[in-house]
C-alpha cells in the first residue's frame, strides 16, 4: 500500500519538483497537481488522497482555506502546509485550521515527503520542520511559566491532539480533573484555546520534551 497526496500550489515549477521528490519514495504516490483552492477542492473529492500538501498563497484564494474545509470532512486526511512565510501567526493560523504539519519552503525535499508521512498516519498532531521548527525551539526566557509535571503530561497529550476524555482516560483521572488541569495551563500561557496555548508552549520550549520536531 501506498500514501497518495495531492499537491497544492500556484507554481508549476514547485509542484514539479515535489512531484519528484515524492517519486522518489516508492512509499508515496501523487495522484493530482493543482494551483488553486476551488481546483483543490474539486480534486479531493474526486481522488480523495491521504494526504494534501498545500502552499499559502494560491490562485484564488489562500491555502488555509484548503484545510478548513477538507479538515471539516475528514478527521483521516493528512494535511501539510508548506510556505515562505513561517511566522508565529502563520503557525498558530495553520493549527487553528488543523493542519497536521507546517513546513518552510527552506526545508529539503526530503523533509516535505517526512511530513507528509507523518501527517498520513497521525492526521491530528501537528509537526514543524525547517526555519518554522528553529523558531519554535528558541530558548525559554525568565518569563517562562511553570507547569507541574502533571501539567506537562497534560499539555503534551493535548499535543497529540488528544480531547479532554481522552486525556482523563489516559491518565486515570476523571473527566473534570482534566478540564482543571486544561484551564490551568491555558491561565498560566495566557492561551484561549487548545492552539494558542501549543504555540506559546512551543515558543517558550515547553514541549521539548516531546521527539524532536513533533509537537
């Protein structure tokens, strides 16, 4: 069995080069080339991949647009987004999405079809590479809030993309000690949502722990 993946992005040349790099791996086959959101669009209905590597700026459109609404179909679906642009905002803007990997444009070919490997078989944890990756392990400042440990293991679940049940199951706790553990962290990162607070985790190197990379 291979993992098929979709290719999403407004220069040709690129798709090309990915196209090959993908070819390379007798894992992954790519099953469609496009440049822009409603082409995308179309196409994942028609081939349903397992995995959609898009870029930001598209034809018509934006590429977050792309993972919106095929990560409202789909909960299985890998998606990778790959930019230029690899700012916090983008990050948290690609998470927030549910995108599954965020990759710079600097990286190696070899670290896009990675991703997408990694995005086809965990669609819901998400993974930085490249320059998005350097930024995200930048040294904790003195301001850097202090989780428990029950915290950490907490918050590391919730970067697994795991829900407050599921947690609560995970470390034999009921349901509401989970959510307390959840709202503490979110109070002590000063984080709304699940997002938020794995990007300012991320940013002040709170998560670490976790395999290189993965978060």
């Amino acid at each position: 069995m291979t993992t098929t993946v979709l290719l999403v992005d407004d220069h040709e040349l690129i798709r090309q080069g990915l196209a090959r790099a993908f070819e390379r791996d007798d894992q992954m086959t790519v099953v469609g080339q496009v440049g822009g959101v409603a082409e995308a669009l179309t196409a994942y209905a028609s081939l349903q991949p397992d995995v959609v590597v898009t870029d930001l700026q598209l034809l018509d459109g934006h590429g977050l647009d792309v993972v919106r609404a095929i990560r409202a179909e789909s909960e299985s679906v890998g998606l990778v987004v790959l930019t230029m642009h690899a700012g916090d905002d983008q990050i948290f803007a690609a998470m927030e999405a549910g995108a599954s990997g965020f990759v710079g444009k600097d990286s190696k070919a070899a670290e896009v079809v990675s991703a997408a490997k990694h995005a086809a078989v965990a669609p819901r944890t998400f993974l930085c590479t490249g320059l998005a990756a350097a930024m995200m392990r930048r040294a904790s400042t003195p301001s850097t809030p202090s989780l428990s440990a029950r915290e950490v293991e907490v918050l590391a679940l919730l970067a697994d993309g795991l829900g407050t049940g599921e947690i609560a199951g995970r470390l034999f706790m009921s349901e509401s000690t989970a959510k307390t553990h959840i709202t503490h962290i979110y109070q002590k990162l000063g984080a709304a949502n699940r997002a938020q607070a794995l990007v300012t985790a991320m940013r002040m190197g709170l998560l670490s722990h976790l395999a290189p990379q993965r978060f």
